[in-house]
C-alpha cells in the first residue's frame, strides 16, 4: 500500500492561501462573536425572537440585491466590495460600542446583533461560494477539510484575542481588531481569484448572470436544495435551542459585560478545538473513503444520541476537574463543534457538484434567509414552550425529535439524484495507479 502522492507545489498553494485567508475570516467574525454574545446575555432568551425577527427581515430585503450583484458582477468585484462593506460596518460601531451604558443594551443588542448575524452568513456564505467555483469535487473532498482546518484555527484564535484584549482595552476596539483580520482575508481570496482566473476555462472574469430572484425559485426546483433547506432548519432548530438555553444561564449567573463576554469567549474555544479535533482525524477519512453525504449523517446521529441523553438527565452541572461545568454549554459546544468540524465542509463539497448560479443564489438563500427563517421559529416556539411549563429535559427530548428527521433527510441529500455524478478523489487514482 502506498501512500497518497502530494500535490504539485503550484496546486498546493491555492489550498493553503484559502485556509489562511478563512483562518482570518473566522479570527474576525469570532472576535465580535463573544461581544455580540453579550448583548444576548445581557437580555436573557426573551428577547431573541425580538433579535432573529429583525435578522430575518433584513435577510429577506438583502435575498433580490445580493442576486442581483451575484448576476452582473465577476466574482472579484463581487468579494471586493461585499467585504469592504462589511469592515467599514466595524469600524463605524466603535463609537457606538463606546457609549453603550446611554444606548443600552436591549437597543444596541438589535442594531448589532442583527448586523453580526448577515455578517457571518453573507461573508461566510460568500467564502465558500467562492471555495466551490475555484475546487472540483474531487479537490473539494480533499482540500476543504484543510480549509475548514484553518477556520477553525481562527475561531480558536479569535476568542484567545478576545479574552486577552477585553481586560486590556474593552470591548469596542476589539472591533478596529476585527476589521483588521477581515481585510487581509479579503486581500487573499482577491490574490486567489486572480490566479484562478489565469486558468484556461476559467469563468471568473464573467457574472454568473440569470435571474436575481432564481436563489429563492431554486429552492423549489431542485431537491438537493430542498434538503438543504430541511437540514438547515433541523440544524438550526437544535443549535438555536442550546443557544436560547444558554443565554438563560448567562443571564442568571453573570452580571457584568466583561464577565459575559468571557464566558461566551470560552464556550467558543472550547467548540472550535472540537472542531479542529474532528478537523485533524475523523472529517478528512470521511469525505475522502466515505463520501461528503456521511458528513451530514454522522453529525445528525451524534446530535440525537446527545439530546436524548440530556432529555434524560435534564439540566444542572457536573464537576469536571476544579471546574463545574454546565450541562448546557457542553451540548452547545458539541452540537456545535460537529457543525464546524464535519457538517460544513461535508456540505461545501456536495455545492461543488451543482451549476454556479446554484452554487452562490441558491447557497446563499438557504445559508441566510432559511437559516433566519429557522432561528425566529424555533425562539418563538422555545419562548412559548417555557410559558407551558417545559423544562430543559422536555425541550431536549423535542430537540432529539428533530434530529431524528434530521438523520432521514441528510441520507437523501447526499445522495440527491439532481447532484452531478462525483469525481473520483485523487488519493483513490494514485492508490489504483501504484497497485
């Protein structure tokens, strides 16, 4: 048996410049992330409905401009200005972060949280849009969990920021911070797409064209977008669930900003070493032997297993070392750590295998409208269940509900029979070629 031949030095480099450039990507949305955590937490769960209401709206207003620069702009300019917009966005809410104790918490909560919430889906969106339009499938398989790797280094490395910075300069120059790390993310997927487009056959100098409304036509016309759809809401339903819930036990059990913001900081630490974890071992051996559709099954399986043993047990603490851990924040950290570490990439590599318009419109509708869409359902459901008198044991066994059709529906999404047949991964022809 030998082993996978390494790509060529000139292959290798769009791989790593994409790791780093998403390395800075997630450095600068897990910068304002804990910052906009606190701000919930400072609110408590009765007011997200209040805040993804909002997100979902703005969303819903955003679906026809974004189509329309997907359709009459080159993917350059498209990332150009879409990126520019977003970091002078940071930069303009430092004054406001400045004089925070007169705005409030609840009012700046709003502004904010709904801004944060299109930033990472249109930026992350965006950036992996753009990963599918530049990999095959085959290469996707490959590639995109090292890629994947290297944002969840910045979503590692982006908390440690925060929780040095906080104490030593406050909360609003974290964001001068993070528009910092979103510019020289910027300045590489521009360097990427200008040696992508030297490439003989390469589309990128050409808009995508088509319809500004076909993201949202799409959804109906093609099953694999459908199931994208489903899995979304199943996804969000259960991670908006552990967020709600914990958002509860912040408020109950810290009273500052800063004490706040460092507690969310540490719950994203400990998500995105679980993701690199799966990262570094199981996700890569999945996609490659397995396919990209058992990294949809998988997650789902682990999420049930999970939210019927906490339907269980129910809530409280347990003690692990000197430290006494919440029940809920370690089932947000694994849910969460499984979507980062092995649902996404598994995901981004199945868009590789669709038509482009599908690839940033479609994509695009389903990773922010129908993500928004999800969260105000499942707040406003979580906020009526508490008056019913439902506890944490009982809103888990509901959540394991969920992620029961979730297991039915990631079997047929990865395996959609609207996909294009996959590519053979490279490590597989180089073990074919020597045996």
């Amino acid at each position: 048996m030998s082993l996978p031949r390494p790509l060529p030095v000139e292959q290798a480099a769009a791989p790593m410049l994409s790791a780093l450039a998403f390395f800075f990507v997630m450095t600068s949305y897990y910068i304002i992330r804990p910052v906009m955590g606190q701000l919930s937490g400072a609110v408590g769960s009765q007011s997200l409905p209040l805040f993804y209401s909002a997100v979902f709206v703005v969303m819903l207003l955003l679906t026809p401009l974004f189509g329309m620069l997907v359709a009459r702009f080159p993917r350059r300019q498209l990332l150009g200005w879409s990126y520019s917009f977003f970091i002078l966005c940071l930069l303009a809410f430092v004054p406001a972060f400045m004089a925070q104790e007169r705005i409030g918490a609840r009012e700046l909560g709003v502004l904010f949280f709904v801004w944060a919430s299109v930033f990472n889906l249109f930026v992350v969106s965006l950036f992996w849009s753009f990963m599918a339009d530049i990999f095959s499938s085959a290469e996707a398989r490959r590639v995109f969990s090292l890629i994947a790797l290297g944002g969840m280094a910045g979503a590692v490395f982006g908390p440690l920021v925060t929780k040095l910075l906080t104490q030593l300069i406050g909360v609003a120059p974290l964001l001068v911070v993070s528009a910092c790390a979103l510019t020289l993310s910027l300045t590489l997927l521009l360097r990427l797409s200008a040696r992508h487009d030297q490439q003989p056959g390469s589309a990128g100098e050409a808009a995508i064209g088509g319809s500004l409304w076909a993201g949202i036509r799409q959804l109906w016309s093609r099953p694999f977008l459908r199931y994208m759809a489903l899995l979304m809401l199943f996804g969000d339903g259960i991670g908006t669930l552990a967020y709600a819930l914990v958002a509860d036990y912040a408020k109950a059990h810290f009273t500052s900003t800063v004490a706040r913001t460092l507690f969310y900081s540490n719950l994203d630490l400990a998500t995105n070493l679980l993701g690199a974890v799966l990262q570094l071992s199981v996700t890569p051996w999945l996609l490659v032997r397995r396919g990209a559709g058992w990294g949809l099954v998988v997650p789902s399986l682990v999420n049930l297993a999970l939210l019927a043993g906490v339907a269980l047990i129910g809530g409280g603490s347990f003690a692990f070392f000197s430290y006494s851990v919440p029940l809920l924040a370690v089932m947000q950290v694994i849910t969460r750590g499984f979507a980062y570490g092995m649902t996404k990439p598994a995901v981004d590599a199945l868009y590789t295998r669709v038509p482009r318009e599908t690839r940033y419109k479609g994509k695009n509708f389903v990773e922010t409208a129908v993500w928004r869409f999800g969260d105000v359902v499942v707040t406003s459901a979580v906020s009526g269940l508490r008056l019913l008198g439902w506890g944490v044991a009982g809103l888990a066994l509901a959540g394991a509900g969920v992620a029961a059709l979730a297991v039915m529906v990631s079997r047929r999404a990865g395996w959609s029979p609207d996909l294009a047949p996959d590519e053979q991964a490279p490590v597989d022809k180089a073990a074919k070629a020597s045996a």
